[in-house]
C-alpha cells in the first residue's frame, strides 16, 4: 500500500527512536520507552524501539525491552557508524513509510532537535519540539490539568472520545504551557525533553522476552552528502545532572562571594550524599559556572530525590525543570521568593550563614548513627 500520510487508519502502533552513542543506549531511551509503553497500552498496541548502528548486538537491542518495548527493529550498517542527518533521515523515513506508526517520539537531544524536523518536514507531519508531557486519553489529560494549570476546566468543553496525542510544552519561555495535536496527518511526533519522563523499573524477562527484527533497508554512500572525518572527545568531565539523586543549585543570591557560594553548594551536596551542584541560569548567562549545571526551561528538566536551592527566586523557567522532585528544599533571604512555593521547606535567611550550620548538622546526625 502506498505511504499516505493523510490516511489515519493505516497507521498503527508507537515507536521511539533509541539514540547510541559507540553502540550503548542512552538513559534518555529507557524514559522514552517507559512512556511509550504507557501510550501504547492506552491505545492497544504495539510499542517497537528502533535502533540505527554498526554493530549494534541483539543483547544490547533487547536492554529497551526490559523497559517496556514489544519489539526493537535494528538497523546495521557502517554508514550509520556515526550520525548524519542525511543517513539517519533517509532510513527512518524509509521505515516509517513501510510500517507505519501512530506515534513517533525522539528524544530532544542534540541528535533528536536536528533529526526530528527533518523527518517530519519529508513524512508531511506535524511535529512537536520538547515536549514535557504526553497523553492519550482525555480523562487522564483533564487530570493532569487540574493538577497543572490554572484554567476553569468547568468553562471547557472536552471531546473524550479524542485519541489523538496530546503533546504538552513549555511556550512563551515557559509562562505558559500548550498541548499540541496533531489530528489530521500520520505519525504524530515529537521531541521530548530528557529527564522529565520517569524511567520504569529494568525487568530481565522482559527483556529476554523482546523480539528482535533486522528489516530491509537501503542506503548508500550516495544518499550522505557529508562525512565524518574523525569524531573529537571533549577531555572535560561534564555534570550528570539528570542522573543524581541529590542537587544543590545556587542561584543570583552567591553573587557577593560565587567562589564560596559554589564550595558551599559542593559541600552541602556531598554531605547529603554524592550530590552535585546545579545553577540557575543567570549564573550561567554571566559566565560564572559551566552550562551544563543549568537547570530549568532553557537548561536540564530534573527530579532528584533531593533538590536544593541555594539563593534561587524561583522564577517560572526555573521551576519547570525542578518542581517534581521529591524533596525541595529552598534557602532564600527573601521570604517573598516564589521558590517557597514549590518547595517542601523553607529557609528564610542568608544561605552564607545558613549551609554551614545545615552541613554541621548532616554531619553530626551522620556521626550520631
């Protein structure tokens, strides 16, 4: 059948682009496929991981599976070795166009922001770009609306018998959330941000349970107008925000002192246990600390088990990438600070004065066990 991406009914299934790096799979599929599993159970279908390498080994496939996939398609070849847009693009589209899925999600990576435009400008379809939240069905969007958003839902007429993907992103530098749909062309996609969508639990027979499929594809040297000469590694050790269960961020209120404001932040982090230090953007934008310690809307979307912030307003750019962490715990001189508001505690005073009496008080209910 010929590929018409207006013909909604031929299109069946959600897939998620499963991004490697040197063949490993990246923390960012395992989220995605933990969501997809959930929109494909809400739908009643299949929910395959796809996966482009050279060498990548049916064990390696398989790990997606322990999150949730069904299936994992592999596509191996050595002009997939290193990413380009052109080879990369080609055989996604090509597969799409044979398999027709639902739904496409790709993480909003450096890779993904740059692949994910081009393949739906070439499908004909709609795109949505960092989104934070997903939903299939309507009831359980209204409830994420009640919990989220400060609309009268009572005003607003819902079609609950609506099955398209609702795409929900920060607009406007995140004043303001949209949900996107996509109601007329196929696949429904979008670019998610990493970090926002929890991960499940690895389960082994799951993954020993997922089919592995090798499709036909066609590719050439040909069909890549660039090529890769050699790839560069940066020799800096970049800050794992998303993966640590402990963050300390410092924000405009270190600036009388940001060397010691950042020290204290780096010794409260590892009395809390292995945490890392993380920043408002405005310390970033001033060249005080290094990009990759940013959290919020233009930063990393995080959800440790602790987050503290150190001197932070709280404006809304920040808080859409913390609020879901488990514990928040704010130090501000301004009792006035939005950040109080998202936080589960509060301190009102001048963090200078009050980290170092916290980190003695760690210390010592550490040494009292």
């Amino acid at each position: 059948m010929a590929y018409d991406f207006r013909d909604i009914a031929a299109f069946k299934g959600v897939w998620v682009f499963c991004e490697q790096r040197e063949g490993v799979l990246q923390n960012t599929d395992f989220e995605l496929i933990s969501e997809g599993r959930k929109l494909a159970d809400e739908l009643g279908c299949e929910l395959s991981g796809v996966v482009l390498g050279d060498g990548i080994s049916d064990e390696t496939a398989k790990e997606v599976g322990g999150y949730g996939a069904d299936k994992v398609l592999v596509c191996n070849s050595p002009l997939l070795k290193f990413y380009t847009t052109d080879a990369y693009a080609k055989v996604l589209c090509d597969l799409v166009k044979e398999y027709k899925p639902e739904v496409f999600l790709i993480g909003a990576t450096n890779i993904g922001r740059d692949l994910a435009p081009r393949m739906a400008a070439r499908l004909h379809t709609g795109l949505t770009a960092d989104a934070t939240h997903l939903d299939i069905d309507t009831t359980k969007y209204v409830e994420f609306l009640k919990e989220s958003s400060s609309l009268d839902l009572s005003k607003q007429n819902f079609d609950y018998e609506d099955r398209n993907l609702k795409m929900t992103r920060p607009a406007f530098g995140g004043h303001l959330m949209a949900t996107i749909i996509c109601p007329r062309f196929r696949p429904q996609m979008s670019t998610v941000r990493p970090g926002v969508m929890k991960k499940a639990d690895f389960v082994a027979e799951k993954a020993a349970a997922c089919a592995v499929e090798h499709p036909a594809f066609e590719l050439a040297e040909s069909d890549i107008k660039t090529q890769v000469l050699s790839v560069e590694k940066a020799a800096k050790n970049l800050v794992d925000l998303i993966g640590a269960d402990v963050i300390v961020s410092v924000g405009r209120g270190i600036n009388k002192d940001v060397q010691k404001g950042i020290a204290l932040a780096q010794e409260l982090a590892d009395a809390l246990g292995g945490g890392v230090v993380g920043s408002s953007r405005a310390l970033v934008d001033a060249g005080l600390i290094s990009a990759d310690h940013q959290v919020g809307q233009t930063g990393k979307t995080v959800h440790p088990k602790i987050y503290v912030a150190l001197g932070i307003s709280g404006a809304i750019q920040h808080t859409a990438g913390m609020q879901d962490s488990e514990t928040i715990i704010a130090v501000n001189k301004n009792e006035s600070a939005p950040i109080f508001g998202v936080a589960d505690y509060g301190i009102v005073g001048d963090l200078f004065k009050v980290v170092p009496q916290l980190i003695a008080e760690i210390k010592a209910a550490k040494a009292a066990k």
